[in-house]
C-alpha cells in the first residue's frame, strides 16, 4: 500500500496521517499512535547575523516539490500531461501561448520543447518565479519559456497578445476569479483557444458547505476559493467562450498525485528533504491527502475546460 493507500471513506481515520507518514518512514508496522520525534533547537549560527538568502532552487519549499513532482515541476503533472492538455490547440511555430500560474514552469518548458515554440509562463508567486527563470537558463531554453513574475496590479495582462493560454491548477487559488478569467480573456487574440484545469465544487456541494472545512481542515480550507461547474460554465458563457471540452478528469488526477507521492517516498530527494524538513513534508502531505478524500466524498472534483474566443 502507498503513502495514502486505498481510497478512504469520509469519515477519515483513527491514526493521524503524520503518524502513519513517521511509521511509514521509518519502516515499521503501526499498531498504536507513535509519540511525536523531539524537534532540535534551534542555534542561532553567526551570533546572530542573519543567514545569507539562498538561492532559489535551494530554499526548502522548492526542493519539497520537485521532489515530490518531478524535477522542474511543482504540481501534479508531468511533460507528458502538459501534451495532452494542449493537445487541442494544435499548435504550430507561429503560436504564442501563456502558461498562467506556471508555478516552477516544467509545462512551460515542456511545451516549448515539444512544439518549438514560445511559451510566456507567469507566476504570482516570487520564489517559484526566480527559481523558474533559473531552470530555464540551464535548460537553454529562457527564452522559449521565460518564466516571469505576475502581479495584476503593477504589469496586467496586454490585450490580444496570445493564440492560446493554459491555467493549470490554478483559479481555485483565485479569490478574484471573474476578474482573473475576463483579463485572461482579453489578453486572447481573436479566435483565441483556452484550456482550464480546475478543482470545483462536487453536485449540490454549496462553498460554505461544512464538510468541506471538516475534511481539508481550517488551513486546506483557506488554501482554495472553490467555483461549481455551474459557475464555470456561466462564466465561459458571459465572456463570450464557445465551451467545447467540459469533462471529469478526476481519476486521471488522483492517479498523478498518488504516484508521485508514493515515488517520493523511494527517492533520495524525497529522503533528504523528508528528513531535514520534517514537518513542511508532512504539512503538504496532509493537504493532499485531505484534498483526495474530498473527492472521494464527492465533494470536489477536477474539470478539464477547453474554450474559443468567439466575441
């Protein structure tokens, strides 16, 4: 059995996941609650004279997730899922694409190279935005896959500017999310193609529903601003979007996050990290693990949404 084993009914589980990840990582057989490891203190190096920054690919948070998602990667998925999202687009040399909330950018990257051609990946986050544009320079390919910082504010979208633009995993993070689809929209060219992937609401699931709250906890729950598919599709609709993919890929998705984390387990990288940072794995673990017995609840499930400016 995996880190997160078999589907798991709503209700949860008598043993904490952060127990069953120690039990787990430290190879034994669970039969009762094990005690929480000690924490070291913390000596304050230099007498105080703050650390260096590091750099970007060595900060913890980033070496977590390509280790958990593959290198260059920072959500489930890897180049080859990238293919088969933009596999509608048919895309060609003369195409300009955005990768929109591109995280470390390894679907901008694997796209550019897949296709030749130049993919623009914009990122909120800053540290996911630095250690993105390092990884395109040593792939050689910072300029097919330039990885650059988002802020709506101070650089908003230009109008008309792209053939095609991808949002992988993304919007659900969105408070503004009407706000974020009409600028995605407006920075689409005539006739422009779109591709969402989104965690949504589960049938008759309200967004304030309290089981939600209940299963991803106060944290998992604050982490997403979640649309029903109903929302989706009248937003598609308003902003003058000729909807044509609108599918369930859940189990497609669950089968991404349950390999990659039983991979990490086997990895070296997953072993360093696991170790020298305890509990930023274990906090990731527990979100994902509470985000798949939602689905398994039926309470979220994760569209695929492939559209054409038609206005």
């Amino acid at each position: 059995m995996g880190l997160f084993g078999a589907k798991a009914a709503a209700g949860g589980t008598k043993i904490s996941f952060r127990q069953r990840f120690k039990a787990w990582w430290e190879g034994y057989e669970l039969e009762a609650p094990a005690e929480e490891a000690p924490v070291a203190e913390e000596v304050p190096d230099g007498f105080g004279v703050p650390a260096a920054p590091l750099p970007p690919l060595e900060e913890p948070r980033v070496k977590l997730l390509m280790a958990i998602w593959g290198e260059g990667n920072s959500k489930p998925g890897d180049g080859e899922y990238f293919i088969y999202l933009v596999k509608p687009f048919a895309l060609n040399e003369t195409m300009s694409i955005l990768d929109f909330g591109c995280g470390l950018g390894g679907g901008t990257r694997s796209v550019a190279k897949e296709f030749n051609v130049y993919v623009t990946g914009l990122e909120a986050d800053k540290l996911l935005t630095e250690a993105g544009k390092t990884l395109s320079m040593r792939q050689g390919v910072d300029k097919k896959a330039a990885i650059g910082h988002f802020d709506p504010k101070a650089s908003p979208l230009k109008p008309a500017q792209y053939d095609c633009i991808i949002c992988v995993d993304r919007m659900h993070t969105i408070l503004a999310k009407m706000d974020t689809l009409k600028a995605l929209v407006t920075a689409m060219k005539p006739r422009g193609q779109i591709t969402i992937t989104d965690i949504i609401l589960g049938d008759g699931v309200a967004s304030d529903d309290q089981r939600l709250t209940t299963i991803l906890g106060e944290e998992g729950a604050s982490r997403s601003q979640f649309w029903s598919l109903g929302a989706y599709q009248k937003a598609f609709k308003e902003q003058k979007l000729d909807l044509r993919i609108n599918e369930d890929i859940g189990e497609r998705y669950r089968k991404l996050v349950t390999e990659a984390w039983d991979g990490f387990t086997k990895t070296p990288q997953g072993q360093a990290i696991s170790r020298s940072h305890p509990e930023l794995t274990v906090k990731e673990a527990e979100y994902w693990q509470r985000l798949l017995l939602a689905m398994d609840a039926g309470l979220l499930r994760i569209y695929r949404f492939y559209a054409i400016k038609v206005g």
